[in-house]
C-alpha cells in the first residue's frame, strides 16, 4: 500500500470514528427527548409550576439536553444539586427579584434571529416586551422589581477583546418608559464632563433606593465602574478596571472580574470584590478566569457560572477572600436567588 493511500485510508478512520461519536450523541439526546428526560447522566427535571416570590429557591436557565433545554429551571437554594422543576419558558439570560423577571430570548427567522427582552410577573405571565439590537449578555433587576436592565452586543460577541460595542438599557416596570440606551446620560469622569464617541455600558447592578445603579463604562481601553442616577440621568466615574459590576445584598460591596496583567488575552480576568466605602480591593478564591456577571447568593457568598460539560456549571466562593471555589451545580447559567 502506497503512502498516499494509507494516509488516505486513516483520515477515512478517523472522519468514520467522528461520524460515530456525534450519532451517538444525537441519539442519546433525541431518547431523551422521546422519553421526556433529560440526557443521561444528567439533572432529574420535571415539568411544573414556578413562582418567583418563593424565597430559598434559585432559579436559572437549565442547560441540560432533554425537552427542558434552555428553560427557565428552579430548585432551592440549599440543594442546588438537587432535582428541578422546568417552566417550559426559555430565556437566554434571565434574572428576577421582588416577584418581577426580565427574560432575554432570541426569535429564530429564517434568516437571521432577532432578540427580545420580556419583562414578567410572579407567575412568569408577560407584562411588557422590548426589542434588544444584538446578542443578550447581561440581565438585572432591581431589588424592588420595580426597574430591569439588560445589555447586549450590537457589534462583536466577546468582551475578551476591545473590537465590540455593546447597548445597556433601563426600563421602569412599573410605567414602562424605557431608556434605550445609557450612552444618552451625562459623564463625570474625574470629577469632569467627560464624552467620546468610543463610549460603551454593560452590566448593570441596582440600588434599592429605586435610583442608584453601577455599570461598566469603557472609553479608550479602560474601564471604570460608574455609579448611575436615574434622576439626574449621569454617571459617575467611581474605580477603574472593572467590568460587570454585581452589588451585594447589603449595598456595600461591588463583585466585578478584573483583567490582571499576564493571563492570556482570551481569558484575562480574575474575580474581586472593592469596598465602596474605603475602594479596597479583595481578590477572591477562584484561580481561573470568569468571564460572567456574577451574583450574591447572600452577603458573604458570589455565584458565577463557568465552562461545563453542558455548556455551563454554577461555583461559588466566599467573598471575604477565603475558602475555594466549588461547583454547586452542573448544566446551569444566569441564576437569580430569590429572597
């Protein structure tokens, strides 16, 4: 046997082993949707009735292949492992508070997809739609319920790099005016009117006064945490090298990834946490780079979502620094916890 044929015979091998392998996949998944199961191996979910005013429950986007993929998925809080129960609602990103949810969907055309936000009840019962001009990245409300925020990328799908542009809006949920976008509020920078046409929000974080919220603000390659007010319409630059800004329960510290010098450009960031009051920075327990708005489970406790087998799994790790990062649950994202 020539060369030629045995290198021809052993990419024949290998493309017949790679057709195997995603078969097998594919007929697992397609079982487990007959069987109205989740892939093996996988959460036990089952199909129910979820509120959003049951304190002690976390709920999120299940990411588990089955009939349930993508929905909007409970469980209680002290088991995040434990068995869940799915909405039949499907959001990209999602997050609630208060007994009000923002849900971020994509509308599959037969071209191209368009996005939506959808602003929700307590019985996930649509109150308001808006339309979002790119990909969802980013979803908060208040701790009232009474505003919700979301961010998408209108140019780009990455914040690893610097060629992307993003659009963070506000609405109120209550009157349903909403702020397109926060590129139209005023820029203090250094205690000065600041503006450039580079500018770029993402990340909203809330208050519960109903008129403070932090945000992410980059300009010229740097990024600052800025501290928003609704009323005034401006914002304020507070801290630099911070980007997705999640503010804790108590209103006192701010969880955010950082980019640190001398990771790599595709994965940059560490997880902090600064002390509004003294501007001190923690650096917390989790070695690798989080690239995820993260949140509060409680004050001492932040949440984010890493690579997983299904797409994404939730960790956590305190926030004073200490302890290590644990998995708390497998095929998983965009948590909210409810109090």
């Amino acid at each position: 046997m020539t060369l030629r044929n045995r290198i021809l015979v052993l990419v024949a091998a290998v493309a017949a082993l790679a057709v195997v392998a995603v078969a097998s996949v594919l007929h697992a998944s397609a079982r487990a949707e007959r069987r109205n199961e989740t892939q093996p191996g996988g959460p036990k979910i089952t199909a129910g009735r979820i509120t959003l005013t049951a304190p002690g429950t976390m709920v999120f986007r299940n990411m588990a292949w089955g009939p349930h993929r993508d929905e909007l998925t409970t469980v209680t809080a002290a088991t995040p492992s434990g068995p869940r129960t799915a909405s039949g609602l499907k959001c990209l990103r999602f997050y609630a508070s208060s007994g009000t949810g923002v849900c971020l969907q994509a509308v599959h055309g037969t071209v191209t997809d368009t996005y939506r936000a959808l602003i929700l009840d307590a019985h996930l019962k649509e109150t308001a739609r808006y339309d979002v001009p790119g990909i969802p990245s980013r979803a908060r409300v208040s701790p009232t319920g009474h505003f919700a925020a979301w961010t998408a990328f209108v140019g780009g799908d990455s914040y690893a790099g610097t060629n992307f542009s993003t659009r963070a809006a506000i609405v109120n949920t209550r009157t349903g005016k909403l702020i397109p976008t926060l590129e139209s509020f005023r820029i203090l920078k250094d205690g000065h009117a600041y503006r450039s046409a580079d500018v770029n929000f993402w990340g909203v974080t809330f208050a519960a006064d109903d008129r403070t919220f932090y945000a992410t603000l980059a300009t010229k390659g740097s990024t600052y945490l800025v501290r928003g007010d609704l009323r005034t319409r401006t914002v304020t630059t507070l801290h630099t090298n911070v980007e997705c800004p999640s503010l804790s329960p108590d209103g006192t510290r701010i969880a955010y990834k950082k980019r640190v010098k001398g990771l790599p450009k595709d994965a940059p960031w560490h997880l902090y946490v600064l002390d509004l009051r003294t501007m001190r920075e923690t650096s917390l327990a989790e070695p690798r780079s989080v690239d995820d708005q993260a949140v509060w489970r409680d004050d001492h406790t932040i949440v984010y979502a890493m690579p997983g087998d299904y797409g994404a799994d939730l960790y956590s790790v305190p926030a004073d620094g200490s302890g290590r990062a644990r998995r708390i649950s497998g095929a998983a994202v965009s948590p909210a916890f409810l109090r």
